[in-house]
C-alpha cells in the first residue's frame, strides 16, 4: 500500500493531478516508450528484408552490415513483387559492352559523289633508257689514241673520242685512190667504192679529206652520235649491265650510288677510270661506249598490287624531290606489274623534263597519283577502325552504336571509298577510335 501510494506521489509530481489532459499526456508517453522499445530505429522491423553484396551475391543477411569477403555496404535486396521489368526498350542495355556501345556523340552519314583519288608513293629518279646512244665500232683494228679518259666525261655530238688503225679500213681507202687516180670517168666504181667507206664509219667529210689529198688515213677517228655522257654501259633487253670493272671515286652527272647494278637497274657506274686503253685491239660491232643523255629523265616508283590498280595511264602526279624546292608536274607514262623477292608489285613511271640537271639521277622522290574516281560511297578516314584482318564502322540504329564490317578501297583526304557494308541512309560514329578502349573487345556480327 505504501508502495502504491510513492508510485502515485511520483507520479502526481510527474504530470500533475488526474485531469483528462494530464491523462492523455501519460497515455501518449506510455505508447511512445513502447515503441521505440520495438524499434531501435524509430520503424518496425521486417524480417522478408535482406541485405546483400553486390560484389559476391552469395554474402547474405537480415540486417545492414558490411561484406565479410570484400569490406562494401551490403544493399538492400528488393522485395518480391517490385523486380524490374525487361521490355523491348530496355533490352539492350543488358547486352554485353562488347556488342553494343551506348553514348551521345557526333555521327555522320555516307556519302555518294565523284572526288579526287590520291596515292602516296616514293621511288627514285632514274635515267631515260630511250635516250642512250651507243657508240659501235664498225671495223675492226688497234685504237692509237684516246680523248676520253674516265666515265661520265660530257660530250658534244660530233666530238672526236678516239682513233683507230684498221688495215680493212686501210685497204678500202687505197681501193678507192686506186679507182679515182685510174678510171674517175668510172662513177659506178668509184661511187659503190665510197659507200663501202661510208658503211664502214667514214664521214662524207674524211672521204674528201681522203680523196683531195691523195693519201690514205692510217688512223680514223671514231666521233660521239650524240650529247651526253659517256660511259661504258650496254642495253640488254630492258635493263641495262656494266661492261667495266668495279669503280673508284666520285660521282659524275649525278650518279648517287658506286654498287654495280644488276642487269635490270638503270644506276650506271660513277666516275671511274674507262676499260678501253690505248693500244686495245677491237672487234667489228663491239659497243665501245654509251653516250647518256639527261636531259629527260624518269621517275620510277613501286607500289603494292592495292595502290597500283588505281593508277593509269595518264593520271597526274605531283613530284617532290629529296634536297630540292618546289613541285614538278608530270602525267603516269607507264604501269608494269613485276615479281620482286616473291611479291607482287606495279611499277609506275613517269617521264619528266630535266633541263638544268636538277634532278640527280638517284634521287629520292615522293610522288603524289591523282585521279577521278567516279560516284562513289565516301566516309571520313576516322569513322573507320582498322582491326588487322578487317575494318569496322560504329553504325547507329535505336541509339545503339554496332559494330559492323566494311570494305574500303581508294583515299582522297580525310576521306575513304567504301565498297560495301554502309547504306547511304546509315548514321556512323565520327571518330570510330572513340568508341571503345580496345580493338580486342570488338565482336563483329553483320
């Protein structure tokens, strides 16, 4: 009874005297208590809640805590019943980041029009082969002097480069003193008498020389047929070998290399000694000497089989030289597919003035080959991603950029020829390099 009454005292003290107010306050504070007795929290458990990782799903547990394996949050799991939806829209968000790459950039669409095809190449500045001019002796005998001492000495058409004893030479001038001392009236002899000279070599000149002076020439000079060089090179087919022995020295007439060249190289010998010597004994038709002549020279570049079914006869080109200012302009004059070390190549060449020897014969040049290339589908060089074996574009379809396989061929700027695998209604990434972190990861699947 006293402890009821002390519980009423203290209670009185508390809120007061038994009014409905007071009562109503002690109700509230009772339900109060009660509750956050329940709840730690301030809210009802429920124990349906479940807690995982999202790193190792297999972590499970009724209450917040941290992932025993890893150390993350572990997240609330949703409840039956409030799973999401996969519709059609979203379905390709749960695709793998190898099949699909999803972002907001800038795209482009193929382009159908004619432009202007460009082909890059180096190669070399060789020599005309049309422009050599060999110099045969046309009878045989012992040469007595020279005037020509080393290879690539110029010479002027009609410049005397050696002279030589023959005695065939010598008996077909004597036959024909003979003829104009004895029967002059005779013109049928006399006349087949002097074309034997002149098939012989001998200038309309020396066989009036010959005749005026009553005496035969024991020695007849041998002249150059034309302006050039001279050096001691012969044609074969269609290159060109070396008759002299290895060089020594310089260069002359803009020989840049002192290798030998092969039987298919237009890269003559440099300076050098001559192989002919006085008082060498010569056979009829033995090509002594070839007279080069750069004032024409050409441009030779090899390509691989790809670029070179691009160029043709008659496309332009724009030519750089190596050391040299400036651009010089020619057209493409020839294409020869060859054979080199078991591939497969397409020679160009090109023919090009040389006035001034300002291009040196072995000189690098870069060629640019420029052609129409007709209607054509075009796409930026950078909408296309090299993947080794193939080429790929990022085409777009729903706001979904795939990866698709492409043909390419032919270059002109910034641009490049598609073959096939792009429409013209098709919306290509810009910068197809942008678009994933590495090529590796790309699954192609038209």
């Amino acid at each position: 009874m006293r402890i009821r009454n002390r519980w009423t005292m203290n209670l009185n003290k508390a809120c007061g005297p038994y009014t409905g107010r007071n009562v109503l306050r002690l109700v509230l504070l009772v339900a109060l208590a009660a509750g956050m007795m329940g709840c730690p929290n301030g809210k009802t458990a429920d124990s349906a809640d479940q807690y995982t990782c999202p790193m190792h799903p297999t972590v499970v547990q009724n209450k917040p805590g941290a992932c025993p394996v890893c150390g993350m949050d572990l997240v609330l799991q949703g409840r039956p019943g409030e799973e999401v939806k996969i519709t059609a829209e979203l379905n390709y968000l749960l695709k793998p980041t190898n099949a699909v790459v999803i972002s907001s950039i800038r795209t482009i669409t193929p382009e159908k029009r004619e432009m202007m095809v460009s082909v890059n190449s180096s190669g070399t500045i060789d020599y005309d082969t049309r422009r050599f001019t060999a110099v045969p002796i046309r009878f045989g005998g012992r040469i007595e002097k020279m005037f020509v001492r080393y290879s690539f000495q110029p010479v002027k058409r009609g410049q005397k480069i050696l002279e030589i004893y023959s005695p065939e030479l010598l008996t077909a001038q004597r036959d024909l003193l003979y003829l104009w001392n004895t029967d002059r009236e005779n013109t049928r002899l006399v006349e087949g008498a002097k074309i034997k000279l002149k098939l012989l070599g001998i200038s309309e000149t020396q066989i009036d020389q010959l005749l005026s002076s009553g005496k035969e020439m024991y020695s007849l000079a041998v002249f150059s047929p034309a302006d050039g060089y001279i050096t001691e090179l012969k044609v074969q087919g269609t290159g060109i070998a070396v008759s002299s022995p290895s060089p020594s020295g310089g260069q002359m007439g803009g020989a840049m290399s002192g290798d030998k060249p092969s039987a298919t190289q237009g890269t003559p010998l440099p300076d050098s000694e001559l192989g002919v010597r006085e008082g060498m004994y010569v056979n009829t038709g033995q090509d002594l000497f070839t007279i080069v002549n750069t004032e024409h020279v050409w441009a030779t570049f090899d390509l691989y089989p790809e670029d070179g079914a691009l160029i043709h006869v008659g496309d332009a080109v724009k030519i750089s030289l190596e050391n040299a200012e400036g651009l010089f302009q020619g057209t493409v004059n020839f294409v020869e597919p060859f054979f080199k070390r078991n591939e497969k190549f397409a020679r160009v060449r090109v023919h090009l003035p040389n006035q001034g020897n300002k291009m040196r014969i072995g000189q690098l040049a870069n060629a640019q080959f420029e052609s129409p290339s007709g209607m054509a589908t075009w796409i930026p060089i950078s909408s296309r991603l090299e993947l080794g074996t193939k080429s790929i574009v990022f085409n777009r379809r729903r706001g979904v950029f795939r990866p698709k396989e492409v043909v390419t061929a032919r270059r002109s700027g910034q641009w490049i020829e598609v073959v096939s695998g792009v429409e013209p209604g098709d919306s290509l990434a810009y910068n197809a390099q942008f678009m994933v972190d590495s090529e590796g990861f790309i699954k192609v699947k038209n």
